[in-house]
C-alpha cells in the first residue's frame, strides 16, 4: 500500500497533486497504445496498418501461436509496420 491518505486536503491542493500524478501516466506512448489481433506471418516481410493515427514508438508480442524469430524490417512510420518472420505464425501485437 502507497501510504496513508491524508484526512484533511483542500480541494486547490487536489487540484494541483492530482495532475502531477496522473498526467505523466495519461502522456505515457504505452498506455496510448492499440492491440492489434491475428496479424499472420508469413516466412518473410508483412506490411499491415497499425491504425495509430501518429508515428508508431514501438511495438511487443503478447501472443504468438509457434515458434518463429519476429523483427521489424522497415523504418517505424504514421501508417504502418512491416515485420519479418522465418516462419508462418499468427501474432497478437501492442503497438504504441
């Protein structure tokens, strides 16, 4: 547990800790990010849309169905991202 909870606080004081505390998680690429599910591989490079709307940071497995050796091949862009395989295998994928 974080601490005790003060009794006593004036609104204009919540008013200030509240953002310090909360905006640098709402800023945060991560948490702004997009699961994107089923995206098949193939033994090769895939191009698909990320569907960001903005230039993509990054991007993890959170599932993958067989084995395969999984890396970005293109520059990260607004648009979307190409991944390359040494095998078939379908992913889930966050991207942020």
């Amino acid at each position: 547990m974080a601490g005790k909870l003060p009794q006593n606080i004036s609104l204009a004081s919540l008013l200030v800790q509240w953002p310090q505390q909360l905006n640098p998680i709402i800023v945060n690429p991560l948490v702004n990010g997009s699961l994107l599910t089923n995206i098949v591989l193939k033994n090769g490079s895939v191009t698909f849309p990320h569907y960001l709307g903005r230039q993509i940071q990054g991007w993890f497995i959170v599932d993958q169905d067989a084995a395969a050796e999984i890396y970005r091949s293109q520059p990260l862009n607004n648009q979307t991202l190409t991944l390359t395989s040494n095998a078939a295998v379908t992913v889930n994928l966050w991207v942020f």
